[in-house]
C-alpha cells in the first residue's frame, strides 16, 4: 500500500527542507539558476520579512530571504494566482534591492538581487516553464542592468518524462510530486542529492506532527481560496453597495480571527510549540 505523502511545494513544507539542509539549498539554487555548484557560499538564511517604511506601509512577507555570495535572493512558493501578483513581485524586488544600502554608501554598492517565483498556476502565454525578466532596452536588446532578475517557475507547465541530466527540471518535478510512485520515479534517477530530497520528504511524511500541520495549511489554503471566490459571486449577484461590502468584510474579519484562534488552540493541545505555530501562519 502507498504511503501517503507531504508535498513539497506546500510553503511549510518548502521552508523546512531547504532551511534545515544547506547542501540541498545550494544544491537547489545552483541547478535553477544554472550556475556552479561551488559558486554559491556563504549562505545566510535571513529574517523572513521585510519591514514597511511606514506605519500603514505594507509587510512584504518572503518564503526564502538569502544573501548568497555577492548576491540577494529571494525564493517564493505561490500556490494560487493573484491578479496583482507581477506587481507584487516588483514591490518585494525593490524592496530587497535597497534592503541593505548603508548610508553613506554609494549606489554602486547595491548587489545584485534574484527573485525566484514557484506558481502553482499559469503566468505567461508561452509553453516553457521558466520565464527570466531582465532590464533591457527596448530598441536594441541591451541589457541596462545585470542586478536586476526575476524568475517565474510555472510548476503546471512542468512536464511528467524524467531526465536525470535535467537538474533544474527535476527539480520542479520534485516540487510538483504528490505521491509515492512520483517520488520513487524520481529516485530511480539515481542523482544523489534527489534520492535526498526524497528521502526526507518520506521522513518528514511519517511525522504526525509534521503531517498535521501539512494537513491543516492544506486545509486553510482551500478555505482561503472558497471564501475569496464565494465573495466574489455574492458580489457579482446581488451589486452589494460599498456599507453592506464593510459590514460584511468586518464580520468575515471577526469570523476569521475566531476560527484562527480556535485552530490555534487545537495546534497547542495537539503538541505543537509557539514557533511552530507561528511558522504555520507566517503567509
């Protein structure tokens, strides 16, 4: 019987195995970015949040903050689409970029910043998974700054035949796995840091805790995506007018905040700690 498996690609799930083994990390960025392998030092996982100059200025929350060698990276899961999403992208781009000029520091000092965005849905009308956005001129093609990349991985994109001298798409292929047979084709492979990678998502899958909480996120990501798309019909049906549209944000804002505080309680009767319910609600 096949044993049930955590994916990869749920952002708790991602977060801890590439936190918690620095040579899958390196491993993981340099065969996205097809770079080599012994290029990538110094990695530091950094605080997971961006601050707002602001009081009212907005929280740019990060899966992945990295500084890698002379470089800024930030690694993203994205499960469900978001219409504003490449404008977020831009926001937490720029932010990262002047995240660490000192002052007194010259602009020339700013490093060379990388997002990588994993989406779980479609961005680009084009059939290759990976999309890079550099700054170019528009005319001749030029590029106008090398600090400047975005990534987009589009995982439903990702196609199913294995190639083991395809590191970068074994890698989505790993992240897209959600069962056992797909894990075991990926071992077959015999690529020794994927039979790693499998193998602790096996380890991690016989974690009851683990796979609780897995359990849970799933849970609340499907709930999350239920109430937004049910909002949108009763908007659309009934021309709610913008009072009736507070009142009801305002009650599904009292209803969200008492589920989450009854979940909460259930997460500590269950054994988990502070931190990793905190972890649990960090999105």
């Amino acid at each position: 019987m096949a044993r049930d498996v955590v994916s990869a690609k749920l952002d708790i799930i991602f977060k801890k195995i590439f936190t918690e083994n620095v040579d899958m990390l390196q491993s993981f960025l340099a065969d996205i970015l097809d770079i080599p392998y012994d290029d990538i030092q110094d990695i530091i996982v950094a605080k997971q949040e961006l601050t707002p100059e602001t009081v009212d200025g907005k929280f740019s929350r990060l899966d992945l903050n990295l500084k890698v060698a002379d470089k800024l990276i930030n690694v993203e899961i994205q499960l469900k689409g978001d219409n504003d999403y490449r404008d977020r992208t831009l926001f937490y781009w720029a932010k990262l970029y002047t995240s660490e000029l000192k002052s007194g520091e010259t602009y020339g000092q700013l490093k060379k910043t990388i997002c990588i965005n994993i989406i779980n849905f479609n961005m680009f009308d084009r059939s290759d998974y990976h999309t890079e956005i550099v700054a170019s001129i528009k005319d001749t093609g030029e590029i106008f700054s090398d600090k400047f990349s975005i990534h987009f991985f589009e995982l439903k994109k990702v196609g199913k035949e294995v190639n083991p001298n395809n590191r970068r798409e074994l890698w989505m292929q790993f992240l897209n796995a959600d069962s056992e047979e797909e894990f075991e084709v990926l071992k077959q492979t015999n690529v020794p840091i994927m039979n790693k990678a499998v193998n602790i998502i096996y380890d991690l899958s016989e974690d009851t805790k683990i796979r609780e909480m897995a359990r849970l996120r799933e849970k609340a990501l499907h709930d999350e995506a239920s109430a937004l798309a049910n909002a949108e019909n009763k908007g659309i049906e009934k021309g709610i007018s913008i009072g009736e549209a507070k009142g009801r944000a305002e009650g599904e804002a009292k209803g969200r905040a008492e589920e989450r505080n009854l979940l909460i309680e259930k997460m500590r009767q269950r054994g988990m700690s502070e931190d990793e319910i905190k972890e649990f609600f960090a999105d």
